[in-house]
C-alpha cells in the first residue's frame, strides 16, 4: 500500500495561491450583480444626493426675498406711491394684493395668502406736510420668523434711505412720519411657536409611511400574502383594513405631540380643536394612502423603507417646516404644493396660532382630499392579485 510522505500532506493543505481574492473578487461581482437587479436601492444610491445637492444649492433659502405682500391704499398720493416703491425696491416686498378695507387686509394675513400686510392711512400726506408725524402701518405673520425677521429689520433704513432728498427734515434729520411694525401671531419670535406645530405634521409623515410601506412587502417575505390573496376580497378593502389602525395609531400621535406641545412649550391652540382633529385624520389618511401605494411598488421591506426616506426628505425641506416657503424659487414651490406636509403645516399653525377658521385654510383642506384620493387611486390599480 502506498504511503504520502509528510511534505505530500502538507502541499495538499496549503491554501491555494490568491484564493483570498479570487474569492473576494467572486463576492464584489455578486454584489454588483444583486445591486444591479435591485433597481430601488441603485436608483437611491444615485438620487438621494442628487436630490439634496439641487434642493440645497438652488430651493432653499435662508434670506428670502420676493415676500407676498397685501397693500391697504386709503389714499392715492404721490408720497403713498413713492413709500410703497420704495419698500419693493427692497426685494424683500412683492406687493400682491391691493385690499379696500381692514377685514380683508386681516383675512388675507390668518389665511396665509400674503405674509405682510402695509396699511396708508387716509390723510397721510397731508399730516406729513403738517408735521404732525402719521404713522405707517406694517403688519407681518411672524408664524414664521425667520421670513419676517429679515424683512422688518430693514424698514426703517430702507425708508429713509429710499427718501431722504425729500422727506428728511431737522436736526439730526428723521422722517417725518412714523413706521409702526405689528408682528402678529407671534410678536415674540419664539422658535418654539414655529417649530412645535410643524414638527406634528413631520413626525407623522415619517410614522405613517413607514408603517404602511412596510405593511404588504411583510407581508409577502412572510409568506403570508398567498393566503390573503386566496381569501374572498377585493383590494380596497385590502387597502382599508391596512389603513383603518393606523390611523387610531396616528391619531394617539398627533394627540401627545399636540398636548406635549401646549403643556410643556406652552404653544396656543387658538382655533378650533375639533377641526384641527379632523384635518389631522385627512393628512393622517393621506400619508397613509400614499405609504401603502409604495408598499405596492417595492419587492422588499428595504425597498420601501428607501423610498419612504426618498419622499420624506423633500417634505421636509420644501414644506416651509425648515425654510420659508414663500422664500423658495416658483418651481420648488410648485413641487412643494404636491407634499401633504406642505398643505397640513399652513393648516396647524394657522389653527394654533392664528384661530384660522375653515374659510382660511380651505384651499389646503381640499389640497389634502385630492392628494389622498389620488394616492388612494393609485395604491387599488397596483395591488396585484397575485403573486408574481
């Protein structure tokens, strides 16, 4: 019987030259190749900074210009004109509105639509002639301060500096009239007034999605969607019974922010509580419907967590929850219109901190009911009815 000789032995148990790398070559290639098929992560890999670069570099600014402005004329002068030419001239003003009374120029600030209302008073002018000093009325919706901030920091000088040759008389010079700055809602200027309502919307849209997204794609790693699909049932209600719970989920959520909010930051609720109920069960839906309908995109829980994030960070930063909204270029306040959170933060600072009522914000509510109906819409055509 043949024997191996020790050296024998030992060359068959050497490790085979570059086997370290030819088989950490063969797992980069299966990476590669599962990379390629998995086409949601790849198309993160690409988007998600693509996305942040462009929307930082170009939609979001912290010194925003161009703001709404609503103007109550109750007087046509020619010193009235050079006042408001002056204040557009800012590029901080773009007057929008022209108003013919007090009850619309306050309207138009508790509904959004303008961010700063100025007021001329009747006889303005011939009270500056008089010297007896008139007072110019600038009111601003300081929900959000930092777009305010800018802007009435500027008045005064701008003003005089705008109308020195003409207006500036004594020693030292001053003008002769009075420019009075009213910020409303929030007079202080506290951060917390601002951020505490927004973070409700925020928190929700980021809970909600991911609970629904993931809700179908468990359901088929789990194995248990062949069952669902043999059982006598149509998709929506499908849909339906994924969302019902949720929504009591979201609800309790809204419910602690809210209270945590009011008791501990000491945020007002000035509206309705009732409607800010309602309004937060649509957005709740709403994100709901739109979860679900990437639930029915995706293969994967992965998957749909990656594209809850895709579709979060835009909400965030072109809601007007971070940045002004009314700062931000036409085109990404045109993609901003398409986010529920957009929509829903207008809508809970506006009841919290203006007592807005249905007729203010009622654009939004019904910008919500359309999102949620054609979320809905989308999420029925693409359930499938079997497995693929």
């Amino acid at each position: 019987m043949s024997m191996v000789s020790a050296p024998d032995q030992r060359r068959d148990t050497r490790e085979p030259r570059f086997g370290f790398w030819r088989r950490s070559y063969a797992m980069v290639v299966k990476e590669f190749i599962q990379l390629r098929r998995d086409r949601v992560s790849f198309a993160m890999i690409v988007m998600i900074p693509v996305m942040q670069l462009l929307l930082f570099g170009f939609a979001i600014n912290t010194t925003p210009r161009n703001l709404p402005t609503a103007v109550l004329l109750q007087e046509d002068s020619d010193l009235g004109r050079s006042i408001l030419k002056a204040l557009e001239n800012t590029a901080y003003f773009r007057f929008t509105r022209e108003v013919h009374d007090v009850a619309e120029f306050d309207n138009l600030l508790q509904s959004g639509k303008v961010l700063f209302g100025v007021e001329i008073p009747r006889g303005f002018e011939r009270a500056v002639r008089r010297g007896d000093r008139p007072a110019l009325l600038v009111a601003a919706d300081a929900t959000d301060p930092v777009a305010a901030g800018s802007a009435l920091s500027t008045l005064g000088v701008v003003v005089q500096t705008a109308l020195e040759h003409d207006l500036r008389t004594g020693d030292p010079p001053s003008l002769p009239f009075e420019i009075r700055a009213h910020a409303r809602y929030n007079p202080a200027a506290s951060s917390r007034l601002n951020i505490v309502p927004g973070l409700v919307g925020t928190i929700l849209t980021m809970t909600m999605l991911i609970f629904t997204a993931l809700s179908v794609t468990r359901e088929i790693e789990r194995g248990t969607m062949e069952s669902l699909l043999s059982m006598p049932i149509k998709p929506v209600e499908v849909m339906f019974g994924k969302i019902l719970p949720y929504v009591l989920v979201g609800f309790i959520q809204a419910t602690l922010i809210i209270g945590i909010g009011v008791l501990l930051f000491g945020v007002p609720v000035r509206g309705s509580l009732m409607m800010l109920a309602l309004l937060s069960t649509l957005f709740i839906t709403t994100n709901l419907s739109i979860g679900y309908t990437f639930s029915t995109i995706v293969q994967n829980q992965l998957q749909a967590m990656q594209l809850s994030m895709m579709f979060f960070l835009p909400s965030i930063l072109l809601s007007g929850f971070m940045f002004p909204f009314a700062g931000m270029p036409v085109w990404a306040q045109y993609l901003g219109e398409g986010l529920p959170l957009t929509h829903y933060v207008r809508i809970v600072r506006a009841i919290m901190l203006k007592g807005a009522t249905m007729e203010n914000i009622q654009y939004d509510a019904i910008a919500l009911v359309v999102l949620m109906l054609l979320a809905m819409t989308i999420a029925v055509t693409r359930f499938r009815r079997t497995l693929d």
